[in-house]
C-alpha cells in the first residue's frame, strides 16, 4: 500500500514541523523577554557592578566634607581632617548627584543586604552642606532603587520598590515588585506617585512579558497563578498607583486563575 505510506509520512511530517514551530515560537519568546528585561536594566547593573568593584574607596569631595567607603564601613572627615560620622553597611555602593537641582550634590547609598536568601536594598540620602549627615532613606524591599529625570515630575524621582509586597515573592529566583516614585527637595523625599503615569504602565508592559511567557509554556492555572502571584500583584498596584483602577481590575480578572481572585483583590487593596 505505497499510497498510505505516503500519507502516513505527510501526517509525521507536518506533526513534525508542528512541533519545531512549537519550540521556535516558546525559543522567541523567552529571547524576546530575555531581551525585554535586560536591555531596561542592563545601565544600572553596570553602574552597579563598576561602583562595586572599580570604584571602591572612591573618595568623594565637598566643601566642607570628604567621604568615603572602605570595606562596607563609610568614613566622613571634615576640612581638619576629624572623624564627624561614621556608619557601617553590609553591601553598599555609593555615588553623589544633585538631586533637587539646587546646585550641591547629595551622597548616596544603596546599602544591599540579605532577607530570606534575596537581596534586600535600602537608600539612604545624605546631606553634604553645613552638616554631613542621613537626611532620610527609603526602604526598597527586594527591587534595587535608581534614580531617572522624569518630566512629569519636573526634576530627579528615585524609583524604589514597596516592601510591603515582599511576602507575595515565595517563589525561588527573580523576585517582583510594584514600585514607588519619590521626590527629593529641602532635606526630604515626598512620595509623587500621583505625579507618574508613563513609568508604570512602561514597568507594567515588561511584566505582562514576563507574565504570557511563563503561561504560554505553563498553562493558564491556579497554580501557575501561585507561582506569578507577586509579578501579578505588582502589575495590579502599578495600575492603580497610575490612576487606572479599571484596567487594574480588568488584568486581575485575566490573569489571575484562582477561585480567591476576589479576596486577593481586597488583600492588594489594604496594603496600598
């Protein structure tokens, strides 16, 4: 029977080619999201790591003060040269930028400690003017914090991420969270998220990325869902913090498979 050899052979062929398109297509996917996360970050992992390793016991000059970090202990001197603060981190790199644009520069430090075997980031903002001292820090929770020019907020905002979702990352590896914009001006930072649009919806983009890679080689169920619950959280609060409770509402009901959907909701809720 060469004719139904034939056709058995087609049928093999095209299920064959079935699945090598299967696999090209899941192949695009991950190197499109691989490309998604890493260009938006690669900037401040090579700020990070240059700071870490090339310019540790940089010397930083003011006015009034010279400071500078050696092996994770900050030393401050004075034009005499006496010791006016002292301060011990655990992993910090350090740098200094005007941040309120009123033409002397503040020292920073994102000091990067441990917390449940994750990175745990906290920056601290110093005044380097008549007084050398902490003015005020903000706690990143497992997100590195960075610093960008935002026209909507007019001036320098510094992007943090909010601890109070780190709960929600039970899952090994990359941890998600939403993010918080401050304003730094006269000796404070002031939270400006009703400022910001654009930079949580952009933030928001690269996460669904992530999202419809995992469930289009996972599947769509509640314990995918379990697995993405704190790049799913994000994403929610990211939409309200940008002033779009209805597209909020619309992902969480697309994309979160589990019964609760209407409990989680209310939990995400108390914690903004």
């Amino acid at each position: 029977m060469p004719g139904r050899g034939i056709i058995f052979s087609v049928i093999l062929l095209k299920n064959f080619c079935a699945k090598l398109l299967r696999i090209i297509y899941i192949a695009y996917t991950f190197l499109r999201l691989f490309i998604l996360m890493k260009i938006k970050y690669c900037l401040l992992i090579l700020f990070i790591f240059t700071t870490r390793y090339y310019c540790q016991g940089r010397t930083y000059i003011y006015d009034s003060f010279t400071a500078k970090i050696e092996n994770s202990n900050l030393q401050v001197l004075d034009k005499n040269k006496n010791l006016v603060l002292e301060k011990k981190f655990s992993d910090p790199y350090d740098f200094s930028i005007d941040l309120d644009g009123d033409g002397a520069e503040e020292y920073l430090v994102i000091d990067d400690s441990k917390k449940d075997d994750k990175d745990f980031y906290t920056m601290y903002i110093f005044n380097t003017n008549d007084t050398f001292c902490v003015v005020d820090s903000i706690c990143s929770g497992y997100l590195a914090p960075y610093q960008i020019k935002s026209e909507e907020a007019g001036g320098f905002i510094i992007v943090a991420g909010n601890p109070k979702f780190d709960s929600l990352n039970t899952q090994n590896g990359d941890a998600y969270l939403p993010i918080n914009c401050w304003q730094y001006g006269k000796g404070e930072t002031t939270l400006v998220n009703n400022k910001i649009y654009k930079l949580f919806i952009a933030e928001n983009d690269t996460m669904l990325d992530v999202i419809d890679a995992y469930y289009n080689t996972n599947g769509t169920d509640c314990k995918s869902t379990s697995f993405m619950k704190g790049i799913i959280a994000s994403i929610y609060v990211n939409f309200m913090h940008a002033g779009d409770k209805l597209l909020a509402s619309q992902f969480l009901r697309r994309y979160y498979h589990c019964d609760d959907v209407d409990d989680f909701k209310k939990q995400l809720n108390s914690l903004l």
